[in-house]
C-alpha cells in the first residue's frame, strides 16, 4: 500500500504491504456490500468509460454506493488504485500454458494482445509509465516472457529489458492509434479520407524537389492505411532488433 511521510505526502506505494499483506476490512458495523476487488472493477469501468482522469475516489466511491471516507480503509489514495487496476487487467493476458517453442511468434501473440488489452482499456497507455510495482497478474506476464525468451542467449537483463521494451512499444503505439481516432472523429473523418489528404498533400509537397529523400521514400513504397497491417510490420521491426544476435 502508499506510504505517507512526515510532510503528509505519499511515500510511494510498498510492494509488500499492497500485494502480501490480507485486504485491509473496517473494524466495526455491518459487513459491507463492497470489497478491494469490486472497488478495481469500479474503478476500470469508470477509466473505460471515461479515461483516467475521471477514476477519483469520489467517483469510484458513488459507482459502489459507499461514503468516499469508506473507500480509504481498502484504497489509501489513487496511486495504489492505479496499481491494482493495472494488475486487474493485466490478468486478461491469454497466456498458453507453456511457451510453443518459436519465441519470435510467442513474443508477437504477447504484443497483438497487449495492443487488444490497451484497446480495450484505453486508460492503460498513460497508466503505465507511473506503475510503481508489479502485482501477481503482472509478475505472472513477465514469468511467461522470461520462459518463451529461455531458448535464446540473451541475460536476465536483456530478456527483462525485452519485456519493458516491447510492451513500452505497444503502449507508445496504442496511445498514438487512440489520439488518431480521436482526432477523426473531432474533425468527422474516416481514416481513409484522412489518408488520401495526406498523400495529396505529401505528392504536392515534395513535387518542387526540396525534399528529395522523402520524395524517393514515397516513389518507392506505398503507404498503407491498414492499422493492423501498419502494427504487424512495426512490431516485427521491433523483436528484430531488440532480440539480435539471440
């Protein structure tokens, strides 16, 4: 749970005390209708719905009926509901029971779910970079990665660095495919007429030859509006050159 110093400012969540120590219940009066795990579930409804700046203890407190003070006996502050919703989705993972042996595909299933996950939950992008420890459905992600990478030459280190790197990339990519779509549909554009503006304006842009390089790049490849054919090739770029020489 978070850690409060002698100024009143939180400490930062212990890993300990959130993830091993028993679910903290009031002392007295009635059983509540309500439990740490319902207070998550209310909380990433909200981050679907709304995004994760609407996930305040007083929101979270109205969707489970209780009194917002109520919710600080399970939840001392939004730091540790961050990481208990980070760690409630990320066991969504369709984790096979044992690696198939060729890492490349394995690591490429763990990214096209990660891109679903993060779809799904669209909070998680800007979610992620202030994680400040793994729960049991995250360490149960990362024990999978190190097993599928097990076969390659690569150190603890690097395959640790594989995992961070690679779910960073989806995250990177996911946030980006997000604001795009916002965008469209601020501006009431499909994503193919929004494609076909750019092109003619890049064709009109390099027809003068001040922009010989990208003049050649768009001669000699077509763009493609596919996102999912545009995440398939950007990830294979990626496990490429994270996992040379492996």
């Amino acid at each position: 749970m978070a850690r409060t110093g002698s100024s009143g400012r939180s400490a930062g969540v212990d890993p300990g005390l959130l993830w091993s120590a028993p679910a903290p219940r009031p002392r007295r009066g009635r059983p509540p209708a309500y439990d740490r795990a319902t207070i998550t579930e209310a909380a990433v409804a909200i981050g679907d719905a709304e995004g994760l700046a609407a996930v305040t203890m007083r929101a979270v407190a109205a969707r489970v009926g209780a009194g917002t003070m109520s919710l600080y006996s399970y939840v001392p502050n939004k730091e540790t509901l961050l990481e208990l919703m980070i760690d409630r989705v990320s066991a969504e993972h369709g984790l096979p029971a044992e690696p198939s042996g060729d890492w490349r595909a394995d690591l490429r299933r763990l990214a096209w779910e990660q891109r679903a996950m993060m779809r799904r939950h669209p909070w998680l992008p800007a979610a992620l970079p202030a994680r400040q420890t793994f729960g049991p459905n995250t360490l149960a992600v990362v024990e999978h990665v190190l097993a599928v990478l097990a076969p390659t030459r690569l150190d603890g280190r690097a395959k640790l660095e594989t995992f961070s790197l690679l779910t960073g990339f989806v995250a990177g990519h996911v946030a980006y495919e997000l604001a795009q779509q916002r965008a469209l549909e601020a501006a009431g554009r499909s994503g193919g007429e929004l494609h076909d503006v750019q092109a003619r304006f890049l064709r009109s842009a390099v027809a003068g030859g001040d922009y010989p390089q990208l003049a050649e790049a768009l001669a000699t490849s077509a763009a493609d509006p596919d996102p999912d054919a545009v995440f398939g090739r950007l990830l294979d770029r990626m496990i490429n050159g994270l996992t040379a020489g492996a």
